[in-house]
C-alpha cells in the first residue's frame, strides 16, 4: 500500500504543476481527464492489492476479488483524488470489510 500512496503523491505533484493554465476549458479537461484516468488506476490497483493481502493474511487461495471490488467501489464513493490518496481510516476499513464480506460471503 505505501507503494500506491508513493505514486499517487507523485501523480498529485504533478497535477499540482498544472495549476493556473491559461489554458482555461482545456486544462479543465485536462484536469477531468487526469482525475478519470487516475481513478481508474487506483481502483484497480486498490483491489489488486487488496486480493493479494487478504490471501496472504487468511492463508486461502482463494478469490477476494468480489469483496476487494465492494470494499474499494465503497471507500472511493464520493471522494476526490486527494482524499482518495489519504487512503481509508482503520474504521472505515473495518465498516466497508464487515459490509462487503456481509455481502460477497468468502466460501
């Protein structure tokens, strides 16, 4: 996860550079593009890491990827770029866990 949290910091410094643009509508686009684009990205390395952490820790070869999805599909409702880069608190986690598993039950 510190992986991830390096990388959007760097994605985020260089969405930082853009600030100002004369370009106006253009860097907004740019700017919506960038946010699309980096949601995206985030999302699947969320779960990807997400999968890979829950089989280690539960020593189960099996497939987290429908709650890994729920978990990150909830945490990233809502929230912009820079609050996704916070990641979510311990208590945040612990709710989306409890509701996803709920919901995508592990067999």
């Amino acid at each position: 996860m510190m992986r991830v949290k390096l990388a959007i910091a760097s994605l985020l410094v260089l969405q930082g550079c853009g600030g100002g643009n004369p370009l106006g509508n253009a860097a907004s686009g740019f700017s919506q593009g960038f946010d699309d684009g980096f949601r995206k990205s985030f999302r699947s390395k969320f779960i990807e890491q997400c999968d890979a952490g829950a089989k280690q820790s539960s020593g189960k070869a099996i497939d987290f990827t429908p709650v890994c999805t729920c978990v990150a599909d909830g945490f990233m409702k809502g929230k912009t770029v820079s609050q996704l880069t916070a990641g979510p608190t311990d208590a945040e986690e612990q709710e989306l866990s409890k509701r996803c598993i709920a919901e995508h039950p592990i067999t």
